[in-house]
C-alpha cells in the first residue's frame, strides 16, 4: 500500500508533528459519548501513539493498531505503556484484530478514513461494527482539502458514513467541522460519532448478530426478522404478552406480512436462494400464489375483504407461508450458545372460506409465533435501525445468489423498489373523497387543529403522526386541516397538548366521516380494525366499539413512541 510505505520512510518527521498536538484539544468534541469508567479503546491507524498513550493515562486499555512498521517503531518508542498493545494490522481486513475475539466500548479512526478506496469501505465499516460493543461509538475524521498522491488520498463524505451506519444498524450522533489541529490552512476536518444503539437486555446485539454474522443462503431468516420488524411497528396492537416474558403474534399475520415483503421480490426475479428464479424453487410459492401474482400487495392489509377465489388462494398462500415459516427460518434461528429464539404453532383450518376479512380472530386461526418479550421490545424500540441493515444484508445475499446464478450484477433501482415495503404511498384519496361527500351534502368540515373553515379547493389531508416517521394510512391517522396548519406542521409530531385541545374536533371527523351515512358499516368496521392493529393502547378492549376517548388515549400513546424511540421533534400552535 503507497501510503504504508510514506510513512515508513517519514516516520520520524511525521511522529514528531503530531506530537506536537495535544489529544485532549485535538478530540474533546467527543468526550462527552465517552463513559466515565474503564474502556477498551481500539484506536485504528494509531500513528505516533499520542492518542493511545492520553486515554491509557487514564486508566483505559487500548488496542493501537498501526501497519506502518517505521510508525509503529516511534510510537513504542515514546510511549510505553502496559495499557496499551500494539498489532501490525489494516482496514479494510483488521484480521488479528478479529481473531483477538475483544469487543471494544470506543474505537478512533482519526485521518484514516481518506485512506481507504471506496470500494474497501463497505467491508472496513462492517469489521469495524463488529468489533464495536452495543452502547459503543466510533469516532471518524474525515479530511478535506491537502491532496497529497504520495499518501493515496481518496474523496469522503458524511453522506457516505450515513448509509454504512443505517446499514448496520448504527446512527450519527454527532458531526462538527473543525479546522487542521497542526494549522495547515489548506486542509479541513469533519469529525463525526457515530453510535451503535442498545436496548440493555441482549437482544439488540443477538439480533444485529443474526442479520450481519448468521449463516445463510436463502433470505428466510432475514424475511422473518424483517416481517416481525415491520409488524412491530405498523400492526403491534395485535401482538400479545401471554407470559411476562412471552409475546404472541397471531401466525396469519406473520404469513400475511412475509407474502407482501416477497411478492415484489420474486416479481422481479431477484433470487432468494442459490437455486430460485422467479417463483420457482422456494417452498411457501404454489399455484395459489402464482395466481395472485398480478394484484398490488399492498392489497392485503388489515381491515382488507376478500371473496371467492381471491379469498381461496389469499387463505392457501398464508396458509403454505405460515408452514415454511414454522419449519424453516423458526428453526434455524437459535441463539449463540443454541436453543431456538422462536416457537410457532400451526393450526389446520377444516374447509377454505369464500370470504375472509383480514382481522384478528381470521389471521389468529393460522396459529401464533411466539417472541421472546425482551426480543419483541427491541423490535419495537429499534425498528428504525434494524430495518435498514437487515434490508442491506438482504441485498448482499442476493448479489451472492445472482453471483453464484451468473447472472449479472443486479440493477440497484429495481433492487431498492422490490425491497420497500408495499404501503399506497401518502394515500389520502379515500379520505378525501369521503370529505367531497360531506361537502355535496351540505355538510361542514373544520381544520382539527386550528377549527377553521375549510373548503373543497383548499382543503388537505394530514397524517396525524407524519408519514416521514411512520407510514400509517389508517383512517384514524388521516385528518383534515388548513394548508397553513399542514405546511407549518410539516413532518412533526403534535405535542399531546395540542391534541387534547384539538380531540372534540378529531372525535367529530372520525364520527362524521366513518360511522354515518350509506357506508357506516364498512367504514365502521374498517376504521375499528385498522385502529386495533396499529394502536397497541387498543389491546386490551373487548367486544365491538371503541369510544373516541379510548381513541385518542391510544393515539397520544402511539405519538409518545414515535417522539421517544425516533426523537421526532415536536408541532404545535
């Protein structure tokens, strides 16, 4: 490497210019991620030892990695210290790091990252991630400015950094811009934190472990992680906790949820397995969901009606989902130390029925799969960083497939469109029109948040809890409001304030729009369904009907899980 060898020849020079730095000005801008109590620190491309040897002095171990001999010589020299140990290694490999089998709470990248050609930087990140405890953050200064092509400088970005942390289930902390520490006017710094979430029981770490580390070749193990993910965020009001430390899931929604993530896949005949192609060679795809191929996945949603043979092969597809779900990726996904983290029960049905609405009781008649309650929080908690890597790790594996298939590379944008999930993208027209049947009637429809009058024209339809944080289209979420409201609201959460000021008039929308007139009934039934699944505050009601009141208790609980887990910022008047 060109670099290695620069600074083997200048060793010397360029040991005793950074010395001249000190560690605490030079890297106090992350200081505060940094615990106050013993760490183990892996400092990459470690340089002259002056960082090492600063959190050494104070009672952190540290593991300096450097591959530069003639670095490593003055480094050693000038800084002796039991605490810290030194391995001739490098990016993007970290391979004796590897075999060390440490886990460490900090690790520093500083001006390193210039260094690595982008093609490197994927397996570099996901070493690096690795070898980062859950809770732990990396530091990273990425250099602009001061070319130099003696010491293979390559371009960064932090927009760069942002996809390999959502890759990996990681996030940005912190970025700031700084200038050159040794006061070269030429070259800038970005330096960023970024870090790696914990939710403090283990499971965070066992299922990032499953996405990144898990042996695999067909997608199935991801296909489930992911169908849990996505239900514990759109649908966890249909998830149960039938022990204090076990959650239920009814068994028809899981199959429900795995046929809309692998339809678009299979449409566009990405392989999920060495062998598949299309619909061939995957066991839960028989005639019966060959014959719903055409139909829009996003179809089949909750609240959703379905007759004759649609409803036949909807039921059969579930049905042969939920089978290949309980035999395969429940089996075969087990803890470190063995054991199943996943138990299903498959229930037989007598006879198909001509007509199945896609409700609790129907899709709890498949059976349940039950999730450790530690494992089913994180999901709830984290959704937001597991989706992401779970869908790059998905990507991977398909790359490899079509590898193996000698096929070639896979287009990304049919790839990124195949992997989104099948939600009618800001869907309002429903809405809408039933706001245009009001207005025909003679009726009046109020902005909910500011009770002015609106018009038909001018008239929009705001996600309540914004869309860009959760994709909800639920009739309950969907609300009336001025232009003016909706543009200064934005992609904010409303404050509870604001909703139990605004819930007489939210109570009356929802009794306006869908509990009278010609389509009560539907409507009705709709409404209540789609609530009852996606608002987890709604469990624990029995029987048909739930008052307004209980409504908007469990849509303001719904908002404080948003503003916690998600840190979404606030709207209000």
């Amino acid at each position: 490497m060109k670099a290695i060898s620069w600074y083997d020849k200048n060793a010397a020079e360029v040991a005793g210019s950074y010395e001249m730095a000190e560690t605490e000005k030079v890297h106090e801008w992350f200081f505060e991620y940094m615990p106050k109590r013993p760490l183990l620190i892996l400092d990459v491309g470690a340089g002259s030892g002056r960082d090492a040897a600063y959190f050494s002095s104070l009672g952190h171990d540290v593991i300096a990695v450097e591959p530069s001999a003639g670095m490593r010589a003055e480094a050693m020299k000038h800084h002796s210290s039991s605490r810290i140990q030194w391995i001739d290694d490098k990016l993007p490999s970290l391979s004796d790091v590897t075999r060390l089998g440490l886990f460490f709470d900090f690790i520093l990248l500083s001006a390193v990252w210039m260094h690595l050609p982008t093609p490197d930087r994927p397996r570099a990140f996901r070493k690096l991630m690795n070898l980062l405890k859950p809770g732990g953050f990396m530091a990273i200064t990425l250099r602009k400015g001061g070319a130099d092509q003696d010491r293979e400088f390559y371009d960064v970005s932090v927009e760069e950094l942002e996809k390999l942390a959502r890759d990996h289930g990681a996030y940005i902390a912190k970025v700031v811009d700084a200038d050159d520490a040794l006061g070269r006017t030429s070259v800038q710094w970005i330096q960023v934190v970024i870090k790696l979430p914990d939710d403090g029981t283990g499971s965070l770490p066992i299922l990032r472990s499953i996405v990144l580390n898990d042996t695999k070749s067909s997608t199935y193990k991801l296909g489930l992680l992911k169908t849990l993910a996505l239900i514990a965020e759109t649908a966890s009001g249909y998830a149960k906790h039938i022990e204090d430390d076990v959650v239920a899931v009814p068994l028809g929604l899981v199959g429900l949820y795995w046929l809309r993530l692998y339809k678009p896949l299979l449409c566009s005949e990405l392989p999920q397995a060495p062998n598949n192609k299309g619909l061939e060679k995957l066991g839960f795809v028989k005639e019966s969901f060959k014959s719903l191929i055409q139909m829009p996945e996003f179809e089949w949603k909750t609240g959703a009606v379905f007759t004759s043979d649609y409803a036949r092969d909807l039921h059969d597809s579930i049905r042969a989902a939920c089978s290949t779900i309980a035999k395969m990726p429940v089996t075969h996904i087990t803890y470190p130390q063995g054991g199943q983290i996943f138990s299903a029960e498959v229930k037989a049905f007598v006879k198909k029925p001509t007509l199945i609405l896609l409700e609790e009781n129907y899709l709890s008649r498949f059976g349940e799969l039950k999730v450790p309650a530690k494992t089913w929080n994180t999901l709830v908690r984290f959704g937001a960083w597991i989706l992401p890597a779970i869908d790059a790790e998905w990507i991977r594996l398909m790359q490899n497939n079509a590898k193996r298939q000698g096929r070639p590379v896979l287009d990304e944008r049919i790839v990124q469109s195949a992997m989104k999930w099948s939600e009618p993208e800001r869907n309002t027209n429903q809405v809408r029109k039933i706001a245009a049947q009001i207005f025909d009637a003679g009726g009046k429809v109020n902005c909910v948040w500011t009770n002015s009058s609106l018009k038909m024209k001018t008239m929009q339809i705001d996600h309540c809890l914004p869309w860009a944080v959760w994709s909800c289209n639920d009739l309950w979420n969907l609300l009336p409001v001025s232009g003016k409201a909706n543009n200064a609201k934005s992609d904010r959460l409303p404050t509870a304030d604001l909703i139990d000021q605004a819930k007489e008039r939210i109570a009356e929308w929802w009794a306006v729009a869908y509990h009278q007139g010609k389509p009560e009934d539907i409507l009705a039934e709709q409404f209540e369904i789609e609530a009852r699944a996606s608002l987890p505050g709604l469990a624990n009601i029995a029987g048909k009907g739930v008052s307004p009141e209980r409504m908007i208790d469990a849509l303001k609980l719904q908002r404080l899980r948003l503003k916690q887990d998600q840190q979404v910022a606030e709207w209000s008047i």
